[in-house]
C-alpha cells in the first residue's frame, strides 16, 4: 500500500495549486478515475524520491448556500478516513478564521498524522499568520507557497518518514514490474533543488548527557542561527551548520528529545516519556545517534532504542559519553566492543564513537561518522556491479538444492535507498533458507562497504 495524503482546508487557501504541483502532468489521467466523486479528487503525487496518493478535497468553491459547512464537514471527514495523512492548509495572508479552527477540531479526533500548512507563505506578509497557526494545536506549521514552491523541502521531510514506512511494506509485495518502474523514474527531475539539512536525532536514557552534547555541538553557532523553531508535537529541533576544524561545514536538523524531556513536570513521567519522544525522533531522523553514558552502557533503554532506529530503517552510530572519566580506555573499548556485537548483532557494523559532550572530545569523530553513516544509507550501487558480485558470490557458496534442486539466482539490483534495499530474482523464494540470505546481505555490506545501515534484501520468484 502506498502512503495517501489528504490535501483539506476551507476553499480557496490553495489546495488545488498544491495538488497540481504534487501531481503535475500526471493529472490527466487522473479525473476518470473509477471510484473518485466529482468532490474528491486523486493523483498520483511525487516529491523529490517520494511517491504517494494525493485526495484534493476542492471543488466546493461554488457552493455558497448554507449548507457549505456541513458538506465541507462530511467531505473533510471523508478524505480524513481515506488517508493515512492530512496536510491540513490555511491561508497565512489571511491568518486563522473559524472556520479553519472547525476543521482543525475535526483533524484532531479523527487523523492519523495531521502535517498543517500555513499558505502563501511566500515573502513576510505571511509571518503574522504563520505565527497564529501555532495556536490550532497541531504543531508546527510548515510554511508553504504552493504556487511558488517554497517549503517542499519542509514538506518533504515530514512526509519522507511516513512514506518510508509505507514503501517498505509495498516492496515486500510488489509484483515485480515495481523495478522497471523504479528505475524508470530516476531520470525525471525532482522538485526539491536547495539542500536539504541532514536529519540527526540523538537519543538515550535520560542522564546520558544529551543536552550536553547538543550544546557542545551548538556553540557559539546556537548563538548565530538562534535555535529554530520551538516545541512541534514530535520533537525540537535546531539547525546548525556543524563544520569540522578545517571549516567544511554541514547543514544539519538535530532532534533534541532532550529539551522535550526536561518540559515535563512530574519526575517519574521522565523514564517513559523520553522513550516515546525517542521513537518519534527516530521516525523523523536519517541517522540517528544512540547515546551511551560509559558507565552503564547497553541498557535495554538503549536496546530498544537501537533495535527500533534499525527497524525504522534508520542509519545508526553509537556514541559511548562520558569518555573523560574512563581511566583504563582500552580495556574499557574492548568490552564495549564486545557488548555491543553481543547484544546488537542487527546493528553489525555500526560505528561506535567515544565522546565527551563536557570536554567536547571526539565530537569531530562523531562528525564524520554521522557523515559517512549518511552517505553509506543513501548508496546507490549500479546494477551490473551487483550483478558481477552475484556471481562471485554464487560460486564461492552455492545457493542450497532442497529435494535436490537447486535454487537458482538470476540477477539482483537495487529498489531503493535510505537504507539500501535490494531484490534478488530467484527460483523457489520461499525455500531458500534464511542462513543465505545473511550471507548475501554480509557479503554485501562487506564488499560494498555498507557498515551501519539496515540493508534489506528481498528474494522474488519469476513467472
Ligand atoms: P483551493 O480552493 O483551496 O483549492 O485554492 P486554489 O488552489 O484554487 O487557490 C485559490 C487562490 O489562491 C488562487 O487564486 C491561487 O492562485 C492562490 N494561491 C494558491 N497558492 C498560493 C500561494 O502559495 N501564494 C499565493 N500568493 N497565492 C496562492
Ligand atoms: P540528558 O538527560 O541526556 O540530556 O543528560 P544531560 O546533558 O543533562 O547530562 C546529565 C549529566 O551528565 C549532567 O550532570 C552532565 O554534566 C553530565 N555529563 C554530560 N556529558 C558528560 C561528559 O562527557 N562527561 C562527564 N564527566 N559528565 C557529563
């Protein structure tokens, strides 16, 4: 199933041009459609790498009896149980009218996921407006200018994780016409052109010392960018750019569950409300960083914690604080090594950084490897080189031959990335032991250099 977005809002604050921006030329095939009313409309949508269905709710702008607000009601109500998310839009030029507070009280009983828009919000006419959409309790409202095509990128990150989740599922039980399709669509031009900030979440039990960390990576730049955007509903997060020494800076969106945490009044809500803020985290960030206090390191906080972030497809590093108090460093690596293939062998590869966040030791190892983690996550390895791999691989270990017939590997190729996910054409899929599919994705991430990052391998039969 592919992700469903819902495009809602009173008449005229600019779904439509939203929608046809999403859709673009592909709408013309969209409007006989069977089962679409004439009230809904749906396209199939596209952001950047993003692929999803789109529900614009327009065509009410002629309806001015009195009746329009029950139908917008129903119509809304409609689109809502079809999505899997809202972007729910109001005019910033206009700021919130009551109406948009009705339908933001429709969105908060009924919607999975609400995305809320403040529109037209091209130039600083819109500011005021941005600002009051903070009161309709949805969070954060992301600035859009639908007929400019400001704000994809904010967009695109807050659709990027629900879409993930959603394409995982789908390549699982695609038919396998999904990998011409794919490839196919890589020579088309994405929407998104201006770079888009790496997304970091740090996360760990409470105590770990991740505020401190985020101020020592902050510094005197928290200073110049001022930390942006306050409390959404899913984390805080503060852009930086973070250089190394030699002035190669990088932009960044670090999450800080931390600063969500420390809000909450009553003490023992601390343990179970920094593991929630932690999952959302982990849902919004590419690479996500497992924090460890060196003195009690690898506790089942923080398995789970690890063990989710590479459920959720996430590239993980491991950052072991507090470094700085350890007197016998390698002896103390040594375990820390060992723990961690023991009790995180999903995670096999994963880099462990020891850091001080107090004295700010090994931050710029920390650098680089949320860089490289990033990188390796979002690989994309040409077919042939994997094809040629294949081969290698087959004869150095033959595939297993149930009741004497050998399984037979084709070809393979890569599907997708964030993280790399590849599919194996094969005979019987269903017998081949799941010892050789491990071998595969081993190989892989040894002989491609992919350490650190989920890696799914899908084996699909032909015919
Ligand atoms: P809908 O009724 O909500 O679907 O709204 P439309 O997409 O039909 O847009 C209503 C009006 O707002 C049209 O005149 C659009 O050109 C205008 N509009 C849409 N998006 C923007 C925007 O980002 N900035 C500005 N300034 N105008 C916009
Ligand atoms: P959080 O709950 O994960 O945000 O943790 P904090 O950043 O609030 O840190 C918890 C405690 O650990 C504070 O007393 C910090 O001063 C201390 N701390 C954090 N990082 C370090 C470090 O690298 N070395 C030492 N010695 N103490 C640290």
């Amino acid at each position: 199933m592919s992700l469903t977005l819902a495009i809602v809002g009173r008449p005229n604050v600019g779904k439509s041009t939203l929608f046809n921006r999403l859709v673009g030329k592909r709408l013309a095939l969209v409007d006989d459609q069977p089962g679409v009313t004439r009230d809904l409309r749906e396209g199939q949508g596209r952001l950047a790498d993003l692929r999803f269905t789109v529900i614009d709710t327009a065509g009410l702008e002629d309806a001015t009896d009195d009746s329009l607000q029950g139908r917008m009601r129903r119509l809304t109500e409609r689109a809502v149980d079809m999505a899997d998310v809202c972007l729910f839009m109001i005019d910033a030029r206009t700021g919130v009218t009551p109406t948009d507070e009705m339908f933001a009280e429709i969105l908060r009983k009924r919607s999975k996921h609400v995305i809320l828009a403040a529109n037209k919000a091209e130039g600083n006419a819109a500011d005021a407006g941005v600002l009051e959409a903070y009161n309709l309790g949805l969070g954060e409202p992301v600035r859009l200018s639908g007929e400019h095509g400001e704000g994809m990128t904010d967009l695109y990150d807050h659709l990027m994780p629900l879409a993930d989740a959603a394409a995982e599922q789908q390549s699982e039980d695609a038919p396998q016409t999904d990998i011409e399709l794919d490839e196919d669509g890589e020579g088309e031009v994405p929407l998104i052109t201006d770079a888009r900030p790496l997304q970091v979440a740090v996360v760990g039990r409470p105590n770990a010392g991740k505020s401190t960390l985020i101020n020592k990576i902050m510094g005197e730049d928290r200073l110049l960018t001022g930390p942006e955007a306050g409390i959404t509903r899913d984390a805080i997060s503060l852009r930086i750019d973070w250089a190394d020494s030699d002035g190669d800076s990088t932009p960044m969106r670090i999450f800080d569950t931390a600063g969500m945490r420390k809000k909450a009044k009553v003490q023992e809500k601390l343990e179970k409300l920094s593991v929630s803020d932690g999952l959302r985290a982990v849902k919004f960030a590419e690479v996500v960083v497992v924090l460890l206090d060196a003195a009690i390191p690898f506790e089942q906080q923080d398995l789970r914690i690890a063990d989710l972030a590479e459920r959720e497809g996430r590239a993980v590093v491991v950052a072991v604080n507090k470094w700085d108090i350890e007197e016998d460093k390698q002896e103390k690596l040594r375990d820390l090594k060992e723990s961690f293939e023991r009790l995180l062998p999903q995670l096999r590869g994963a880099p462990l950084v020891t850091v001080s966040a107090k004295t700010g030791r090994g931050l710029e190892r920390l650098r680089a490897a949320i860089l490289r983690a990033h990188d390796v996550w979002n690989r994309r390895m040409p077919t042939a080189a994997l094809n040629r791999w294949l081969i290698e691989m087959l004869e150095q270990h033959p595939p297993p031959a149930p009741q004497g017939r050998r399984i037979k590997l084709r070809y393979m190729t890569q599907v997708k990335t964030r993280p790399p996910g590849f599919v194996v054409m094969c005979s019987h899929p269903d017998k081949m032991p799941d010892s050789y599919s491990r071998y595969l994705v081993n190989g892989l991430r040894e002989d491609f250099d992919m350490p650190g990052t989920p890696i799914r391998l899908t084996l699909r039969g032909q015919g």
